[in-house]
C-alpha cells in the first residue's frame, strides 16, 4: 500500500520534491523547491481527459498506461539522482493517480518515498490560510519613498545576517508603476507569486525584522494576498528622502537605455490623459530628442510624485536620507535597534 503524508513544511525542509504534473500546470505554480519530472505531458494529458469523458476511466487508464509505461525506469533514474541521500515525496494536482502511480514505482525499487495527500490542492490551500489573516513571525519594516529616491537599490544593500530583506518587486517580476515592465516580462501568475511570498516569509527567523519595500495593493498585474498590504500598513514605515536631482540620475542610470526607448513611449502613451496634451507632448519631445533629464524631471513632477502624494495617508516612524546608503543603513540600525529594545 502506498505511503502517505498531510503537507507540512517539515516535509519540504527534509524531502526531495517531486511534482508529476504537466509543464504547464507546473509553469502556473508548483510548491518551491520541487523539480518537475512529468508522468504526461501537455498534450498526453488532454488526450487522457477527453478518452476518460467519451470512453469512461477503464480505457483512460489503459491507455495512461500504454504511454507512461515505457518511461517509468528513466523517471526512476532522474528522479533518484536528484534526491540524492533524501526521501522523496510525490505530488500531483490532488493526490491522484498521477502521484500514486510514481510513488508506487519508486516504492517497488526500493526508495523512501511518500505521497503527498491533497496534491498541489492542498498546498495551494496551505497558503492561502497563511495569508488570511497574514500574521507576520517578525516586525514587517516598509520602506517608502517617491520615485526614484533608490529604495530597491538600498533595499538590496541592507546585510541579510541582519535582516531579513524581500524584494516584493523582485518576485513580482515588475517595478509597480506605469514604467515597470521595462526591460522585464511579468509572466508569473498570482499564484505563483504568492507562493514565492509564502516560502521567503516562512524562513523569516522569528523576531528579525522584515525590511521591504511599500507597495501598492497591486504590483503590475499582480495583487498582494489576503490582507498583506493592511498588515504592512500598520508596521514600521520608514520615510526615503532624496533630493530630486539624484533620484533624475538614478532613474537615468537605471531606464536610461536604448532598448528601452519604444517601451517608454508606449509606457508614456498610456498616461497621456493624466499628463493632459501639452505636457504630454512637451515630455513626449524631450524623449524623443532623447534628452533624459528633462523627460524624467517631467515624469516626476508632473505624474509620479502627484500620484504619491495623493495616495499617502499615512506618517512615518523615521526619516532617512539615501543620498548616502551607509549612512542610511547606519541610522536605520540605530532606529530599529532602540525600537525593538523598547518593545522587548
């Protein structure tokens, strides 16, 4: 009989994770860490699912069997040498006939090996409890500042044996504004972004402070889960100040590209009803003379910063000026240190 096991993130710290679903449903999400060693494929799947609805699951089984069968000792062998010394645990969109069938193989040659109850079901719904309601192991430490001031670039400066440091925008894959996308492609679904929240969060030691950066609900395409952005609300807001030709420069430095002009023009196009005409066409001419300095100075006066101010409602714990990232970094110490002395 087949050995079984409820998810827990035990399993995931001890085992080698084998997910045996299809490229795609492993591409939409997968449980972080685990290697996709399919039993179909794409296409193999479709065929099994319309054989299984015209012909019942007798002759879908028979015929699952007649394509996997021959693949079975070259899953054994990928399988078993990614593991390495490590027990496997198997896992399927919902604990089925997929993961029961490698499990079982594996366990017929002599491997520890488990099948994960539930499937993937059960560790989507894992996460998503963790998120509703979001109740964070360690003080949440946001960094907010307008456009250009070098958040992400100090955020990545701070030292991880200090810290524990997420780069919401990172894992996002997107900046989170009308420029974000450039340069990058955000081709990960929510669910795939909320599992990359969940596993960073989770290996959060309790009691060091989460440093990240303040967003807004959404972050391209994606959203933050459950009431995470209410929880990093109420935490410890910390005020970036940079004066404004510095924060030109670093836009500069960073989107300054040529590859990146057809982008910017599109990215431009698309807030030319907030910028109203004449100003969008004075922007849209230093762009296209690719004169950057006036063209971000314009962006930030007349767009980025209107926006901000219009959607802060809140007041923050601490100023820090990026001019400088180690002297940042050296009054953010000071700051966080006496705060959590003072709360215990």
């Amino acid at each position: 009989m087949t050995a079984t096991a409820a998810f827990s993130e035990t399993l995931l710290d001890s085992h080698c994770i084998v997910d045996v679903r299809t490229p795609l449903e492993f591409e939409e999400d997968h449980i972080p860490g685990a290697i996709n060693v399919p039993l179909l494929d794409n296409d193999e799947r479709v065929e099994i699912g319309i054989l299984h609805k015209q012909e019942g699951p007798h002759k879908a089984r028979l015929r699952g069997l007649e394509i996997t069968a021959p693949r079975f000792p070259a899953m054994v062998r990928t399988i078993t040498k990614q593991a390495g010394n490590r027990p496997i645990l198997v896992y399927c969109w919902r604990g089925g006939l997929r993961s029961k069938t490698v499990t079982t193989i594996l366990d017929l040659s002599g491997f520890d090996v488990l099948q994960l109850q539930g499937g993937y079901k059960a560790f989507r719904s894992h996460v998503t409890t963790y998120f509703e309601p979001f109740r964070p192991i360690a003080p949440l430490v946001v960094l907010h500042g307008l456009t250009g001031s070098g958040k992400t670039a100090f955020l990545h400066r701070i030292p991880p044996e200090r810290y524990t440091v997420i780069d919401l925008e990172g894992l996002a894959e997107h900046r989170g504004s009308s420029f974000g996308e450039l340069g990058l492609s955000q081709n990960l679904t929510q669910k795939r972004f909320e599992s990359k929240l969940w596993d960073h969060l989770r290996k959060a030691p309790p009691g060091k402070p989460i440093i990240l950066e303040g967003e807004s609900r959404r972050i391209g395409r994606i959203s933050l889960p459950g009431d995470f952005y209410e929880v990093m609300r109420e935490s410890i807001k910390i005020w970036c100040e940079t004066s404004m030709d510095t924060r030109i420069e670093r836009l500069i430095d960073e989107y300054g590209k040529e590859e990146y002009r057809d982008e910017m023009a599109d990215a431009l196009l698309r807030i030319r009803k907030r910028l109203g005409g004449e100003i969008y066409d004075e922007i849209s001419g230093y762009l296209e003379r690719w004169d950057l300095f006036p063209f971000m100075k314009g962006l930030l006066e007349h767009y980025y910063d209107k926006v901000y101010y219009k959607t802060r409602e809140w007041k923050e714990d601490l100023i820090v000026s990026l001019e400088h990232y180690d002297r940042a970094l050296d009054d953010l110490d000071t700051f966080l240190q006496a705060k959590l002395e003072k709360f215990g």
